[in-house]
C-alpha cells in the first residue's frame, strides 16, 4: 500500500519532472546533471525542507508539501514554508532567502 506522503511526492516528482527539474535525493545530488534541480528532503537549520530548488548551483526556492487533510488551511503552514526560505542550508556558506516558495497539497 502506499502511503499519502509517498503519493504525494510522486505527483510532485511527475510534475517537476514534466518542467524540466531533475528530481534529486539529497544523498545523491550530482549539480551537473542539469540547469534545474529539485532535492527532496535537503537539510536546512529549521529541519529538512520537501525540496529545495537549485538553478546553476544556487537554491531559488522551497517546495513543502502538506496532506490532503490539511490542505484547506494551506495559508496555515506558510509560515513553515517561509521557515525553511529563510534557513540556512547544508553545505552553503552564506545563502540568501530563497525568493520562490511553494506549498503543495497532497493530491
């Protein structure tokens, strides 16, 4: 059986996919692989993120996804989101907040 949450990064995968972001663990990411990469669970100081968007090397965003119980009060966690845009992350020295964030409800 699969769980929500498994469904739910599946759908995210497809669609980031289907945009042209290489869909990357973060015990595996390889920044060459192409222009856009998304990397699921990337450690921040608040926690790890869903994704954390990177184009060229340099994180643009966060994408949280959120179950689809919750997702009529979505406006609720966006202080989460906003969290992890303004954490630090992993491996970067001095990154800024990020400028694109994402909520996704569980489909």
């Amino acid at each position: 059986m699969i769980l929500p949450e498994q469904k739910a990064r599946l759908l995210i995968d497809d669609m980031l996919a289907a945009s042209g972001w290489v869909i990357q663990d973060k015990g595996s990411m390889n920044f060459s692989a192409g222009t856009g990469i998304a990397v699921c669970e990337y450690d921040t100081d608040r926690g790890p993120a869903d994704y954390i968007l990177f184009i060229d090397k340099i994180p643009v965003g966060v994408i949280e996804a959120k179950k689809q119980d919750e997702a009529q009060n979505i406006t609720v966690h966006e202080e989460q989101s906003h969290d992890y845009a303004n954490s630090k992350l992993r491996w970067f020295k001095d990154n800024q907040p990020l400028p694109f964030v994402y909520k996704a409800p569980a489909l």
